[in-house]
C-alpha cells in the first residue's frame, strides 16, 4: 500500500547538531501515526520540515504522489498538508466564529476580502458554524477567543486547521497545557477525526498516544530507533530504555 506521506533520508543539521539523521516515514491513509522520543530528539524540527518551515539539508518528502520538498508552507496547505502547533496561533481579539471565516476566505482565495463585509455573508458564516460544531464550539461562536478556556483555545486551532481542506493534519503536543479532563475530551476529538482524515501525531502525554495510534515511530537524537504497532514499541526494550521507562509498565 502507497503512504499518503513518504518520507525518505530527511536530513537537518543545525552546525553540530544532528537534527534529523536521515529520518525515513511512512504515514498511510487514515491512520493516526504518533512521533514520539524524548525532549531535543528532533520531532518538532521533522513536523516543520515536513510543514515547510525548515529546509532540509538532504532527502525528499512525497505527499499524495508529490515531491513537495522544494514547496513554500502556503503550497503545502493547498495540497492538504496542514500543521497545529504546540501553541495556540489563533486571533486572540476575534470571536471563535470570525477565526473560522477568516480561514474559510482564504481558502476560497479572498485573503484581502475584509471581514466587515465577510460578516453579512451568510453562506460564509454557515461554512464557519459548521466547522465550529464539528469541534463541539458552536455554543461558544460569539466568544472572543482569548476568553475561551485553553482547552477551547487548542479546539478551535484543530478547527482552523481542518477548514483549510486537510488530508494529513500535523499535530504538534495537541495535548500541551491540558488538564485531565481536557486532555479526555481532545483525545475522543481526534478519535473520531480519524475517520475524516490523517493525523501524524507528535505528543508526549503517552495515554493518549497508545490510545490512538494505529502505529507509532519512535526518535532518538534525530534518528529512528523504532517503528510498529504501539504493543510492540510499548514492549520494545530499546524504547523502554531510551524513552518510556516506568511509563511503560
């Protein structure tokens, strides 16, 4: 089976620091993929060579069939390979429904169509409710984002980013500053996308990643150290001693 994403001897060095040492990944269609290794193995800097935002010094990047790997970030999106960040980047002053419809008209091309007119457009407002209800927002639609609760907050971000047409969404920590409830509630979001769309997962709340993951690659110092169904890396001794530990008893 051809990967909707095929990554081949990805390589990243920043002066003497190996960031990603010849990283091969294969995400398929319909899977959640988790990259997961500890704090500085390089996860964050293969999302963002994925993504477009870091150059790699050596290997390629095919999506859906495409090498993408000389493509800009704005390029990537429009083929349907979109990131989340560990951060929250959305519009802090603007209502959680504004966020959604500045998202919806640039997909549609009008990145300059300013929003007090975008405003009165009801097909415009209604592609942007019902990408809020998908997310379980809807009742939160006229709330400026920088009131909604982080958990909220990290709900829109997933939103904003799915309205842009994903394929494959990279998700960088969706589960950073969450609290237990929190962290419950954005896994059974990303359960249930699963049947939408792909997901390659970056995450260090490991509950959450063997609950989702339909396979799991594991970084260390840039390079992979193991790659399979999460049983067999939860019970892979290398791991264990590079990363899970006691978490994974």
């Amino acid at each position: 089976m051809t990967a909707l994403l095929q990554v081949r001897g990805l390589t990243k060095r920043f002066g003497g620091l190996l960031a990603s040492g010849g990283l091969d990944l294969d995400v398929h269609q319909g899977e959640i993929h988790a990259l997961i290794g500890p704090n500085g193995a390089g996860k964050t800097t293969a999302i963002g060579q994925l993504a477009g935002e870091i150059r790699p010094d050596a290997g390629t990047i095919r999506f859906d069939g495409q090498e993408i790997g000389h493509l800009p970030v704005h390029r990537r999106v429009a083929l349907g390979l979109t990131r989340s960040f560990q951060v929250t980047s959305i519009l802090p002053a603007f209502t959680a429904l504004e966020n959604l419809m500045l998202v919806h008209l640039v997909r549609e091309g009008h990145p300059f169509r300013f929003l007090r007119s975008a405003r009165q457009d009801l097909g415009l407002q209604r592609q942007a409710r019902d990408s809020l209800a998908g997310l379980g927002l809807l009742a939160r639609a006229d709330i400026p984002a920088e009131d909604l609760a982080h958990g909220e907050q990290r709900q829109l971000e997933l939103a904003m980013a799915l309205a842009t047409g994903a394929k494959l969404l990279l998700l960088d920590e969706p589960m950073a500053g969450l609290g237990p409830t929190e962290s419950l509630a954005m896994t059974e979001i990303l359960r249930r996308l699963k049947r939408q769309l792909t997901i390659l997962l970056v995450e260090h709340d490991m509950d959450a990643v063997f609950a989702l993951a339909d396979r799991v690659t594991v970084l260390v110092s840039g390079q992979v150290i193991a790659s399979g169904p999460p049983d067999a890396i939860r019970a892979d001794p290398a791991v264990r001693e590079a990363y899970l530990g006691a978490e994974a008893g």
